[in-house]
C-alpha cells in the first residue's frame, strides 16, 4: 500500500425491530449527519461516497438511488454502490483512497429488515439450479452448520447458549437486545432462539481518510493496516462447515497474523458461527470478542458487517484497543467473508 488509510469516524442508528413510520431516506440522514460532524466536513469535502444495501430487502430494483437524497442533491458527488453489506462498499472506497482520486471518503449502508421475511428473502443467494428450488432458509443452513460443529465435538448446545448470554451483556446503548434474553425454544434444532440473532432495522455510516488528513479530522484514527475478502464454493455440499477456508485467508492476506489483535468484532449471525470464525482467526481467550454484542445484538442486514469495522474503529479512537480485527460475512453459512486489521497510533 503507497498511502495510509484510516477510519476517523463512525455513527450508527439505533437498531429497532421495526422503523415502519420512517422511511430509509429518514432512517439514514440523522446517521450521515452524525458521522459528518464528528469530523467537521461537508458532503462538498468529501471525495468519494459509497454504499452498500439489498433490492431485495427493499422490494424494487434501484431503490439505493432513493437514499441518495440522504446525502444531498448538491453539489454533485463522486458515487458507487455495492449490494452486499457495506464493509463491501467500504473495501471499495479503500480502494479508491489507495489509488490517490480522493482523499476522504463517505461509506454508509442501511437496512430494513422488519417489512417482509428474511429468512424467505436470503433464499436468493443460495445455488440457482440445485439449492434454492429446495427453499432450505438461512436458520434451517445454520442449523446444519451448528449441527456439524457438535457431531465434529467443536462445541455443544450449553457452549452456544453461553456465546448469546455474553454477547447481549453488552452495554452498547444501540444495541437491539441487551441484559437476559431467554434462550427459548428451537427454531431450527440445535438453534434455540437465543442462538438466532434479531430482526431488526439500521444503518451506519464511516468517514475514511488518507494519510496526514485522517490526523487532521481525528485525533486517534483506526489506520486500516489491512483489508481482504474472499469466497468459498457456491456448493455448500462441498464445503466443511465446521471450517472456514476463506475467512484464514482473508486474515492471513490482511496481516492478522502477524501480531496478536487485542479485540475482535465478527460478524456471526448465530452463535455457532463464532465458534468457526474463532477457529479459522486463531483467536485466544485473552482477545476481547464482539464488546458491541456482535450481531446476537442488533443484526441489521447490509449494515452489521460495516458497524463491525466501525465499532472496532471506535474503540480505537476511544483508546479502548491497540490493534483490532473486524469481520464481516454474506452468504449461507459464512460463505463470503472480509477481514480488516485496524491499528492506533502509538501511545
């Protein structure tokens, strides 16, 4: 990398079950508003927007041309978007940085999740020909993922009820769900409730910049020390879902393992999901995992990878970390996973 690229800001809105009275444009202007004054720019200062949400989420093709009148129809802006979660978007805004056409950077991603089911909308990114006729949804794959990991003697059913107790006992006022949440009855077995993570509606917003600006617009920025994404096959019958490929890859190309992280926020929509993530990250017990409650939390979809970034870049700016990880998955049973190394300066 010829240039240093930070994080110097990050916001979020409170994630609720349902924001049926507001529509996405209202939900995400008070977030971009927030994220933009904590470093005192205008949308005329930054170089570059992107944002990351779902059509089908939405329910009508191009609906992210709509939350553009969020960031303002003046002055005109250099824009992309991604439909995936907006750690995406914001792996492509590191990209843009990196090559020198801008120097700062405004990422967002939303979602609103309460409208229709999501576990019927998820079905649309399995296999086209042989997986989604058969209409296995998200909670039923995870399920089996969960089910391997206990036959594979990777975990049990108290182990996984023990990662949902400590992710909800987190004193993240955004959080969905917070304090004791009972673990409930199956859904899909061995997924109780308490192992699913909660419906909810979103958005975030962070604010990137290079190099001597990203010192001017924060006085601790989360320098992005390394970042990469990577798939494993479409054929979830070819995979070892007890494993995760992928996500070693992604950390192994990102420098995760050249030093030890002192915090790590992943993305695992179910608590067996951190059971593989912890293996394939080779995390230990001395890393704090997921101090925001993690997406057993508050899991807004297109938005709950990127608030991993940012809430591993908040501690830092904070000076709560030193080196963090963050991750963010897509795809049934961690098919799609990005991994991101963000340090502070010396202190």
């Amino acid at each position: 990398m010829t240039r240093d690229i930070a994080v110097v800001a990050f916001a979020q809105s409170d994630i609720l079950r349902t924001t049926e009275e507001q529509s996405e444009v209202e939900m995400l202007m008070p977030v971009l508003h927030d994220v933009l004054d904590r470093t005192g720019l205008k949308t005329a200062d930054i170089g570059f927007t992107c944002s990351g949400s779902c059509d089908y989420l939405a329910g009508r093709a191009f609906s992210f041309t709509l939350a553009l009148d969020g960031v303002g129809a003046w002055p005109p802006i250099s824009e992309s978007h991604v439909e995936t979660d907006g750690a995406w978007a914001l792996y492509e805004a590191w990209t843009k940085l990196l090559s020198g056409d801008a120097d700062t950077a405004l990422v967002y991603s939303y979602g609103k999740s309460s409208p229709g089911s999501v576990r019927d909308v998820l079905t649309r990114q399995l296999d086209p020909y042989y997986v989604a006729p058969l209409w296995p949804d998200s909670v039923a794959l995870a399920a089996l993922q969960a089910q391997a990991l206990i036959d594979a003697g990777d975990t049990d059913e108290p182990a996984l009820a023990g990662i949902g107790t400590r992710s909800r006992a987190t004193d993240n006022t955004r959080a969905q769900l917070r304090g004791s949440v009972p673990q409930g009855d199956y859904v899909v077995r061995p997924l109780r409730t308490g192992d699913c993570p909660p419906i909810g509606d979103g958005a975030a917003a962070v604010v990137l910049a290079a190099g001597e600006r990203a010192r001017e617009l924060c006085s601790r920025p989360a320098w992005i020390r390394g970042i990469d994404h990577r798939i494993e096959a479409h054929g979830l019958g070819v995979r070892d879902l007890t494993d995760s490929p992928s996500t070693r890859l992604a950390a192994e190309k990102a420098g995760a393992f050249e030093r030890p992280v002192d915090t790590a926020e992943l993305h695992a929509p179910f608590s067996s999901q951190e059971v593989v993530l912890r293996k394939a990250l080779r995390l230990d017990e001395n890393v704090r995992v997921n101090p925001s409650g993690g997406a057993l939390a508050a899991n807004p979809m297109m938005a709950a990878g990127l608030i991993r970034i940012g809430e591993a870049a908040a501690r830092i700016h904070r000076g709560e970390s030193d080196r963090a990880l963050a991750h963010a998955t897509s795809g049934p049973c961690l098919q799609q996973n990005l991994v991101a190394v963000l340090e502070g300066d010396p202190r």
